[in-house]
C-alpha cells in the first residue's frame, strides 16, 4: 500500500498518459505515411517496369539507381512496417 510520502514519486514514475497517446497518435501518422510511400513506389517501379524496351532505351539511365536495391529496400520497409523489425 503506498503511503502519503510516496504518492508523489508513483505519479512520478508512470508514463504521462497524453504524452503517450499524443505519441502513439504520431505513430499511426508515420506508419500511415509508410505504407503510401511504399504503396506509391511500388506502383512507379511498376510503371516503369511496363514501359517496351525500344522506347526506355531512348532513355539515359539514373546513376547510382539499382531496381535490385530499390526492391530490397522496399522489402525490408514493407517487413519493417508490418512486423517492426527487419528480417534478414
């Protein structure tokens, strides 16, 4: 049972409950915004994909850009968003 003296360093020691849900709010915010960021890469990459090899090669090619890395990239934020962790 707590005492008088220790009311205070209870109140203290518990997590400020509008802090957490104005955090766990955020959260769904961010992981909201993940998944159309995904989603809406995905979708460009496939795009891209369909486009007939005559006409992409009129094009030059991103530097630095690698259509593995960006799939495994997207693997792992897809992983990361569904699980909260990355799985190797």
């Amino acid at each position: 049972m707590l005492q008088v003296n220790d009311t205070k360093q209870f109140a203290e020691s518990i997590p400020h409950h509008g802090m957490t849900q104005k955090m766990a709010a955020e959260l769904l915010v961010l992981r909201h915004a993940a998944a159309e960021l995904i989603e809406i890469t995905r979708a460009g990459l496939e795009f891209i994909a369909e486009i007939p090899a005559n006409i992409a090669s009129a094009f030059d090619t991103m530097p630095e850009f690698s259509r593995d890395r960006a799939d495994d990239t997207l693997s792992k934020a897809r992983q990361l968003l569904l699980t909260g962790r990355i799985h190797d």
